[in-house]
C-alpha cells in the first residue's frame, strides 16, 4: 500500500477537512430503513447526502478544496467543468469563500441545473456537445485567465472532503459492516474507504456503477486503468469514461468488491426507495439500493447504503414511476382493433372498469393505411391492482370478440 493510500495517514487529513467544513454544511441523516430490512433480511441504514446543501455530497469535497487554497489562488478565481452536482458544488463553495467561479456546463445541460449553477453565484459558459468538450475548454480558460481548477474527484482535498461522510457514518452507525457508495469517478468512494478503513477496518466497502459506465469496475478487474469510450446509463451522476489516478489508487487497495447495476435496476430503486422509503434521490444515488435488491450485493451485518444526492427533475420522476410500475405489471398497454361503429369503443371500456382497472390514456386511430376499411385500432394505457391483472384483461378482450394485436398480451 502507498503512502498516499495509507488509511491512517489520511485520517488526520479527512478529520481536519470535517474541521473545515462544520460551519459550512450539514451532517446528513443516517435513517434506518425498515422496508429494506425486512426485505433483504438484515439491518439497512441509509446515509441520506440528498438532504446536503444543493442536494449532494459534492459540495463537501469542493469546499475542502477551495478553503485549503493559497489566498493568491483564490483570488484569481476557480474553474470547473460539469453538467451536475460538481458544478452546483463548487459554485457555492467558491461563494462561501468569498471568491469567484467559472462553470464550463455542455451545451446542452438541462436549463434547471445552469439557473442553479448561477443562483449559487457562479458565471456559467455553455461549451461543447459533453463532459469532455467543456472540460477541454475549461482548461482552456484556467491558462487564459490563470484560474485554479477544482477537480470533481481526482485531487486529495477534494478526496478527504469527501471522507468525511465516512466519519459522519462510523458515528452515526457504530455497529456497521458494510457500506455501499455509487462509483462516478471514485471520489466519494475514495474518501470513505480512507475514513472507514482507518477507523474500522473490518468494515466492508463495496462500490457501485452502471453497467454502461464501469470503468471503475473494469479497472479493477484487469488490474489497469481501462476507459470506456461512449459511457452510457441514465443515472448521469455516475456516467463517466474513465477514473482518476488518485481514486483508482484507493479503490484498488482498499474498496473490498465492486458490482455494476442495469438501467432496469436503477429505474426500480428511485421508485422503491421513494415509494417505500419515501426518500427522492437521483438515479446514480439509488445504484446502491439497486445493487442489494438485485441480489448482488448480500450481507448478514448491518449495512449502510450512501444515498449521494438528489438532484432529479421532476419529469424524470415522473417517467421513471411510469417505467417502475410498467415492470411490475402494475400499469399494462393493450392495443387491439375493433368494428367501427357506435358502442363499440364504450362496451370496451365498460369491460375494462368491470375488471377494476384504471384507464390512465385512450388512443384511437381510424386513418392510415394499416387500419383496414370499417375497422378501429385502439391502445389504452390501464393501471391495475395486481402484476397479472392486465393480461387477464386482455384475454377477456379477446373471449368477447375484440382482436388482441400487442403479442405480448395476447391470449
């Protein structure tokens, strides 16, 4: 183990970086989560950093950063590029230092997130297609203009900022044998292994990404940086290419496991853990509720699963319930086509309320040249009580004379 990895050396630097930080941000909740308990069978604690000032733990690392720079440096002000949570962190960091910043956000970031970036006192310039686009041209601007960049994760400060939710968990949760973080760039991860190793180093620390963007996971098992080139997952917080120097560091040496999750995994812990736990998180912070509901991460001991932030729009929610309810069979399409003529779409209609289902959306198309002549094709959007209650009703639809066309419904 190098020195720079060392838990116990990082120790006093995590302690003081709390030191730093206490008047700034917030100890995040640590909740004990009974649904999870009951269902995975062993105690489940959940570290709640979407509750930290702009909605995630980025600011922690951020802050510790800019309030161990030189005063010189901070007053030629900083630069960061990103599309989230390290944009919304840095800028209030650099605000509550009393000095300016620059945010490099892809032109394409979502106006929500930019009219946040500048509330918290930032200059926002809309550069490039990606991360790596805007991040090029935030470099750009630190040599033109002689900022100090703020890394969103492979930088020491920035790491031992990020520790200090590991102090927070390893008082909050004395009896813990296992934390569970998301892995973007390694960061937080980082931070708690070097915090949590130092003070229980039987605990174990496993990390999470999306399958789509795993260089993390694909680093550590061959041994060597690996990059992926087109990162892909809708958990955007998570969605990276490759990992940094420093992280990859510490997550080789002292991170015990990594897994990745699906999409189909992500999509269902933002909607179990807001209808079960009531917590609303964004999609790269559920990767951990995802892990251990899919079975891939299994434990006897009490484990603590690092809810990182939540900032998601609420559109997003709002597909995402409709993509979770539709996987649990709970909210069925059925398309079919009937006789055009008068009673036919109500008599439908009917059969579907007798069978207690909610009709949530009725399309009705009569043109074009897949319809035959004296024919209708409908498709209605129904919420049902039970996973199976949708097909039943479709076959019921077809005993009556409608004709089923969606084949997965079919009788």
């Amino acid at each position: 183990m190098s020195q720079s990895t060392d838990p116990v050396q990082a120790l006093e630097q995590i302690r003081a970086a709390a030191e730093r930080l206490a008047p700034h941000i917030r100890t995040t909740p640590t909740v004990y989560s009974y649904t999870f308990s009951e269902t995975l069978g062993t105690d489940v604690f959940l570290k709640l950093e979407n509750l930290q000032r702009t909605g995630s733990f980025k600011v922690r690392g951020a802050l510790n950063r800019i309030l161990t720079l030189p005063e010189e440096a901070r007053a030629k002000g900083l630069i960061a590029a990103s599309a989230g949570n390290h944009a919304q962190g840095v800028a209030l960091a650099a605000s509550l230092a009393g000095c300016s910043s620059k945010i490099v956000m892809p032109v394409n970031t979502a106006l929500m997130k930019v009219e946040r970036t500048m509330g918290y006192g930032a200059e926002v310039v809309l550069h490039g297609a990606n991360y790596d686009e805007a991040a090029a041209h935030a470099r750009e601007i630190a040599d033109a203009e002689g900022r100090t960049p703020v890394h969103p994760f492979d930088d020491w400060e920035v790491i031992y900022g990020q520790g200090t939710v590991g102090l927070e968990i390893a008082e909050q949760i004395p009896d813990v044998g296992s934390v569970i973080l998301p892995i973007g760039g390694g960061g937080l991860i980082a931070g708690v292994a070097l915090a949590l190793k130092a003070l229980r180093p039987e605990v174990a620390i496993i990390g999470v990404q999306a399958e789509g963007a795993s260089p993390m996971v694909q680093s550590i098992q061959e041994g060597e940086k690996r990059v992926v080139e087109s990162p892909r997952t809708l958990a955007e917080g998570i969605r990276v290419g490759k990992v940094g120097d420093l992280t990859y560091q510490v997550v080789r040496d002292l991170v015990d496991r990594t897994v990745t999750v699906n999409e189909d995994e992500i999509e269902s812990g933002v909607v179990e853990l807001m209808e079960k736990n009531k917590v609303v998180a964004e999609a790269a912070a559920v990767t951990p509720i995802a892990a251990m509901l899919a079975g891939k991460v299994r434990s006897r001991e009490t484990v603590c699963a690092v809810i990182s932030g939540g900032n998601i729009d609420l559109s997003t929610i709002g597909r995402l319930i409709e993509s979770g309810l539709s996987r649990r069979g709970r909210l069925t399409s059925i398309r079919l086509r009937m006789v055009d003529e008068p009673g036919s779409l109500r008599c439908m209609l009917e059969a579907m309320e007798a069978a207690h289902a909610n009709i949530r959306d009725v399309r009705h198309d009569r043109a074009g040249w897949k319809v035959p002549i004296g024919s209708v094709e409908v498709e209605v959007l129904i919420e049902t009580r039970s996973a199976d209650a949708g097909a039943n009703i479709a076959r019921q639809l077809a005993q009556m004379g409608y004709e089923v066309i969606d084949p997965i419904i079919a009788p």
